[in-house]
C-alpha cells in the first residue's frame, strides 16, 4: 500500500476541485443517495456535537450543521481539504484519525469515505470508539468487495493510490474488534455499503 503521503498529496493537490466535481453528474446522483442512507443511519443531530472522521472538504459536516447540529469537530489529514470547511461551528482539524485525540466523546460520528484509504481500518475504528459517547453511534460509509467495488479501486490505483474493499464478513469482523457492535446497514447500489455502528464494550 502507497505511504501516507502518496494518499494526502492527491487530496491535496485536488482539494479545490473535489467538491464541484463531486456535486456533477453521476458521482453527485451516487454522493445524494449515499447521504440518504448516512442520515437515516445517524438519526437525529439537531442541538449535539457531531465528530466527522476523514471530512474532506465538508459534505457531511455541512449537512449536519443543515440538520441542525450544534457544532461539528472536522477531522481530515490534508490541510488543504481542512481549508474549504466552513467556519461557522465548525472545528477543522489536521490529523491522522487513527491518532487523532479530541479529548471528549461525541453522540454522533460519522466516518464516510476514509476507511477503504487507511492502512489499519481497526485502528482508525478503535480510536474511533474512543471518542464515542457511552451511548454513541458511527455510521461508516465503505465501497464492498463487488465488480462495482473493484472498478472504484482500479479507479484510485490508476491515481498510485491502493484502496481497501470490504466484505460484509470482513468490516463487522473488524468492527467487533474495534469495540463496536453492528446495527442496521444499507446498501447504496452500486458501489457502497453503509453500517451502523454502536458502543459494544469498554476497552
């Protein structure tokens, strides 16, 4: 798997462009209903504080400030994606999520495209937990191990980036190991499966 760097550096350097290329054409129609099952799956955020792990330049922070939510820590490792959040409510940070340490829980996580770009996903899940409220719940947004899936990868492969796929098996095998317990899950045809995650145990 590519450094860490080969991974920033494209977002980085496409920082800028992503959020209007992802807002046209096939990737915005996938991008709506991918938000239509993360909402579902999150529930209600209006008046909490919300934790959104690998944010990008904010798709799901901004809809959760629409939802109402009270504020949203925004935690990305390219600064250059951390600069396009909006300001308003919003703390960004630059961080790995594996390491990354707020120093509160949150109710709410939302962890939408980061785990298939990591190279530990039960890290990243593990900390995670963490920073879960007692009561708290993640829904995490992965591409499955499908021909769907596997075209997503040569897609970022064709970029020098090597992406993780995940078999339903797999991603709850992993979570479980995190510390979560799996709740409802949603596919999003063609190409991502949606779960929810909730506190399992203490570590």
């Amino acid at each position: 798997m590519p450094g860490v760097w080969n991974v920033r550096e494209y977002f980085d350097l496409s920082a800028e462009e992503y959020d209007r290329r992802s807002s046209t054409s096939l990737w915005n129609w996938q991008r709506r209903r991918e938000l239509k099952a993360v909402d579902e799956l999150l529930g209600h955020v209006e008046g909490l504080e919300v934790l959104d792990l690998g944010c990008g330049v904010g798709f799901y922070t901004r809809h959760c400030l629409r939802q109402g939510a009270d504020r949203v820590m925004a935690v990305d490792f390219s600064p250059s994606m951390v600069e396009q959040l909006p300001k308003e409510r919003v703390d960004g940070v630059v961080a790995d999520a594996s390491e990354f340490s707020a120093g509160k829980t949150f109710p709410k996580i939302v962890c939408a495209g980061l785990i298939e770009f990591v190279a530990d996903p039960i890290g990243v899940l593990t900390n995670a937990r963490k920073m879960a409220a007692p009561t708290g719940t993640m829904v995490c947004l992965v591409p499955p191990d499908n021909l769907a899936g596997r075209l997503y990868r040569l897609y970022h492969r064709r970029h020098g980036i090597a992406i993780s796929l995940f078999s339903r098996q797999a991603f709850e095998r992993s979570a479980h190991e995190a510390g979560w317990e799996i709740g409802k899950s949603e596919f999003v045809f063609p190409y991502s499966m949606a779960y929810q995650l909730h506190v399992a145990k203490a570590l």
